[in-house]
C-alpha cells in the first residue's frame, strides 16, 4: 500500500503537493485522479518553476501536472524497471492494468554488489560454536592442528603450522630459512605489499623482479639476471589464481641453491602439472583473510615436508619458546599463533574448498562468456600450457587511459572493483630495490579485479561487463 504522502489528487492546490512533497522527503508526488488512476506526477522542481512563473500557492495543479511521465507496470522484469532509471529520474511509480497506483520503484545508490564474500554456510558455525563453548578460544585447541592437517594434506604437504595472517606466514618462513641481513630475496614487482615487506622484516634486501606478459607472474628470466652471491631465495607469487612457472623456477633454484618460498596467498588449490601451488617451495605460505579463496576471518599458514623447519616455525611461531622448559626462551620468536576459534572456522572451510573452486570456476565461465563478445577487454589467461589457475578474483585488463574510469563507474554504481596492484618498484619506500619493471608497469596499469561472490549471477555480470563497455 503506497503511503498518502506520496500521493495528491489532481483537484488539489500547489500548496498542498508542496505540502506532501514535503512530508514525503522524496521530492515527488504521484497525481491521482477520482478514480485512483494515476494521471501524473510533480516534482519540487516543477513546483520551483510554477512559483517563479508567478502563480500562486492557492492556484490549482490540474493545468500544470507532468502528464508525461516515467512509469512501469506491475509485471515488468525489475532489469526492464531499473534501466528506466536514468536522466536523473530516481523515483518511478508503478500500476497495476488499471493503471492504478501499487507501488514505486526507488534508486538506491547504496545497492552494492562487493569484491568478495566469504562462503560460511557449511560447518563454520558448528565448528566456531563448539570451539566457543569447549572454553578453548586462544592458540590451544584441537581445530588448530586439525586445520593444520587437513590443509597441509589438501596441499599434498605433510606439515603445517597456523599463523595470524599470511605476511606472518611469510615472515615465520623466512626467519626460520635463517634469512637475514646480507641475503638478497627476489621477489615479483606486481604483488602485494605483505611478499616485500616480511623479506625487510628480516633485514635481508629484496630484489624486485620483472614479471611474465602472459601469466603475469615473476618471470624466470629476470630471476636468472637478478642472481647474485648474496641470492638466498626467491618468493614466487602465484599472483591473482594462476600459477608460476614452477618447472624453470625449481630449475634455476636447484642451479644456485637457492630456497623457494611460495606466496600462495591468492591462488589455494591452484597447480602447475597437476601438482598444486605449495608443494614445491621448501616451505609455502597462504593467507586465509576474508576476501581469499578459503578464510579465517584473519589468518595465514606455512606448510611444509621438511620436519625440522616445521618444528623450528612452530617455536619460532610461539615466542620461540622451549619446548621442553617452558618459559625458557631459545632464540626471539614472536607470537603469530593463530586461535582454535579462526582454525575452527578454518577445518569447515577446508572441508568445502574443491566445491568453493568449482563454483568460482564456473562464475568466471561466465565472465568469460559476457566478455568475448568485446574486443576492448581482455580477461586474464586460463589457457597457458601446464597451469591450471584457479579464479579468486576476476582479473581483466582493459586500455589504461579508461581504467580509471571505469572504476568509478562501476564505483558509482555500488559495484566494488579494484585496481590491480601498484608495482612495488613504483612506489618511494621499495625503490631502492627496484629495477626496471616494463611490463609489470604496463599490465598494473590497465588490470581491475571484478566482483567474485555468492549473490553474482549471469544478470549482474552482464550488466557489470556492458557497463564496462560502455565507459570503454
Ligand atoms: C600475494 C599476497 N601475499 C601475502 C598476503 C598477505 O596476507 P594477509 O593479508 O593474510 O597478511 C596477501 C594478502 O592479501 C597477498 O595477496
């Protein structure tokens, strides 16, 4: 039932459509005539006009209503309604074959589709609840070493041991390679802030590396030409769900003894020749934060098959404490222990990652689909030999002098989109460490991460991809 302060009859006085205009805080009134059709509306604007043009408010509005107006029909398809939402119209009533009044549509400029949504539907609830009541909410508790199990095994590794987050993880693994000052570590130019900062955290020296133009991820060639005496290891990021050339790295790693840490933050059951990211680096590290492909909420883990690094990470990770005599401390650890509570959620995750991947595979199908009909968008490669990447995010590249534009567009309307990284070489506090990174430079600046969560359907990605389009 729509609300009288929407509504006036056509009979009524410019003052009081102001009136109910007023009272409605909406800046229309829908005009009505004695037999509840809907013969028009009027907006505050047309009242402004009227008033300016000298008539009065006593004067009556049957002359001056907008007859020719903006409605839908009762059974109109909601995509039909909202593409009626343009030219600043914000408001749109809607009738029945009558054409009486039965409702309005409204533009809600808060409608927002996000980047990414956790899935917590399975056993995550079960499994927090009965954490929370077993009393046993900090770093003690059976989901720890069971997600640690569950997960190192899914990974085809045979330990792992939880962190806080995914830059602890990766920090935990460099401290316990013994990397410190004087080593160099390479790393890619196009990542995240957390693969350069935990090297700094060591005090080593990070060397930044160029990336590949098909894969987008740290080429091999340029690891080979950053090699020096110092050169301890390198982080290969298995960037935006697809994975490293992990044959040539493993080869020039072999070649120069050289550790392989993998940053698998963005790419959990991702594989290169049918063996999946983390179990190929001497230890791997993954981040379960709320945007990534399984979550903790916050959280991260470092798996590995070497048993003494699995011992030393988890002294390290726990204040790098005795395990015989407590409160006797070996080295200086810190505290990165992850709760029972984030690994209670963790075991459920787990549990359910293979059906996460498929669902997310098949949504980025759909993108693919919306997206080859355009010459404008390239959509990030699935097809490169020997990689089976897994989608996290939808990552495309469009033309770099639109990209931002079409982030705040689709900003505008309530989509939420990213910008790729910004290059680690681009920004003042890593350049000491910079060389020079074309090509990382270039795919930055035309990439975008489109939205990856539960409520995206064929619907909504075709309208995120025309309005792409259409700002391209
Ligand atoms: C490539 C990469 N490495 C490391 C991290 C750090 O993970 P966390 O945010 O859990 O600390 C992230 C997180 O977004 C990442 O994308």
């Amino acid at each position: 039932m729509i609300s009288n302060k929407l509504v006036c009859n056509q009979e009524v006085k410019i003052k009081d459509v102001m009136m109910c205009i007023n009272e409605n805080a909406k800046g229309i009134a829908f005009i009505i005539d004695d037999a509840q059709k809907l013969v028009g509306v009027m907006t505050d604007g047309d009242i402004r006009r009227l008033l300016i043009n000298g008539y009065g408010l006593n004067d009556r509005i049957k002359k001056h209503i907008q007859r020719n107006f903006i409605y839908a029909s009762f059974d109109e398809e909601p995509e039909k309604i909202i593409e009626k939402f343009h030219d600043g119209i914000k408001i749109i009533p809607i009738v029945n074959e009558n054409m009486q009044l039965v409702d309005y549509a409204e533009y809600n400029k808060n409608v927002h589709i996000a980047l990414a949504h956790p899935q917590l539907d399975g056993n995550e609830y079960k499994y927090l609840m009965d954490a929370f009541l077993s009393t046993w909410i900090s770093s003690t508790g059976k989901y720890v070493t069971q997600f640690e199990e569950n997960f190192s095994k899914y990974c085809g590794v045979t330990y792992g041991v939880a962190t806080s987050n995914g830059t602890t993880a990766l920090h935990l693994a460099l401290a316990a390679l013994g990397i410190g000052k004087g080593d160099e570590v390479i790393v890619p130019d196009l990542t995240f802030a957390a693969t350069i900062n935990a090297v700094l955290y060591t005090g080593a020296t990070p060397v930044i590396v160029d990336i590949e133009e098909d894969s987008w991820c740290i080429s091999p060639d340029e690891i080979i030409k950053a090699i020096t005496p110092n050169t301890k290891a390198i982080i290969p990021v298995h960037l935006y769900g697809q994975p490293c050339d992990m044959e040539q790295i493993c080869k020039i790693a072999k070649e120069h003894q050289l550790y392989i840490v993998e940053d698998c933050a963005e790419a959990h059951g991702a594989e290169w020749k049918n063996k999946k990211v983390g179990s190929f680096g001497i230890i791997s590290c993954f981040s379960f934060f709320g945007n990534k492909v399984i979550t903790t909420g916050e959280g991260g883990m470092c798996v590995t098959d070497d048993k003494k690094l699995y011992e030393k990470m988890r002294i390290l990770r726990d204040h790098g404490m005795s395990k015989e005599r407590k409160y006797y401390h070996e080295v200086i650890g810190f505290n990165y222990r992850m709760t029972n509570l984030q690994a209670a959620i963790g075991v459920a995750q787990v549990e359910r990652i293979d059906q996460v991947l498929a669902w997310r595979t098949k949504l980025e199908k759909q993108y693919r689909e919306c997206i080859s009909d355009s010459d404008k968008i390239t959509i990030q490669r699935n097809d490169l030999a020997n990689r089976k990447k897994i989608a996290w995010l939808v990552s495309i590249l469009v033309d770099e002098d639109r990209r931002d534009s079409v982030l705040k567009e689709l900003k505008n309307q309530g989509i939420d989109v990213r910008a790729f990284f910004v290059p680690l070489s681009e920004m003042d506090i890593y350049k000491d460490y910079a060389r020079e990174c074309s090509r990382s430079k270039q795919i930055s600046k035309m990439g975008l991460n489109l939205p990856t969560t539960y409520e995206m359907d064929k619907k909504k990605i075709k309208n995120i991809i025309s309005l792409i389009s259409s700002v391209l």
